[in-house]
C-alpha cells in the first residue's frame, strides 16, 4: 500500500475498487484466533490500508471514487461464516464512516454488497484451522453470474 502512488507511477488515482477476499466454513468455536486474524488481514486490513494510500492524492485533487466490494454477509451474519461476516461487517463500518468524512471534498465511497456470485469463493474458503474448504456450496452455483454482477457493480459506482 505504501508504494502505491509509485506504482501508477506518480499519478493521481482516479478509482480504486477492493474486491478481493476470503470466506470461512467453519463454526466460531472450532475456528483458530489465527485464521480469524487472517480473514480480518485480507478482508478489512488490506482494502482499508489501500484505500489509506491512495486517499490523500484524491484528497488533494478534490475527486475521485473508492470502491468496497463486500457482501449481503457483512449486513446478515451466518452460521459457519462468523469470521467472513466480521471481517465484511468491519468494510462497511470504515466505507460508511469513510463517505461521511470525505462527501463533502469530492471524493465518493461506494459500498457494493453481493449476494452469491458464482466464483471460487467457497472452494477457496478456509477451514477452521486454515485448511482449504474445497466444497462449492450449492448457494455458490446457483448464484449470479460474474458478468452480471460487474454490471451491476459498474451501474451502482456510476450512480455514485
């Protein structure tokens, strides 16, 4: 994150869109401190020092947009999924705490929150102890297309 204006080489971001993520299955008592930690480092922590990084230059130019792709599971916790839920939970308090801050100076804060897409997300879940759940689930199959999906995301971040 903190090389990021280096990586665009100096220039200013005009949107940034986090949407990366990992999902659990496993019931918050058999899950390890250490993989919850995990899920929070990859869910919450990365998008949040991403948006850190890039926030300031936007600030500056007074525009820009940043992008949180969560879940209908930050909103609705379920069972088996305690961390993942967390973890989304905590996005949607810094995206919403973030656009109450920074509406007012140009820069707008979109909070994208899907229900099932059909992707990898349940085959790459992780285990209670950090193992790879391997399952697609059949809410995951079932779910909407990713170019679906990105069209719609597209649509919301568009409206603002």
């Amino acid at each position: 994150a903190a090389g990021a204006s280096k990586v665009v080489g100096g220039r200013g971001v005009d949107i940034l869109v986090n949407n990366g993520g990992v999902s659990s299955r496993a019931l918050a008592e058999e899950m390890s401190w250490q993989v919850d930690q995990s899920i929070m480092a990859v869910n919450y922590i990365g998008p949040t020092a991403l948006t850190k990084a890039v926030l300031p230059g936007m600030l500056k130019e007074g525009s820009g947009r940043i992008v949180g792709v969560s879940s209908v599971q930050g909103m609705i916790g379920l069972p088996g999924r305690t961390a993942y839920s967390a973890s989304k939970h905590a996005m949607h308090g810094f995206y919403d705490g973030l656009r109450a801050e920074v509406a007012s100076r140009g820069v707008g804060v979109t909070l994208v929150c899907p229900g099932y897409v059909r992707t990898d997300l349940s085959l790459n879940a992780v285990t209670g102890e950090g193992g790879k759940h391997g399952v697609m689930d059949a809410s995951t199959a079932k779910g909407m297309e990713p170019k679906v999906f990105a069209k719609r995301a597209m649509a919301a971040i568009e409206r603002g």
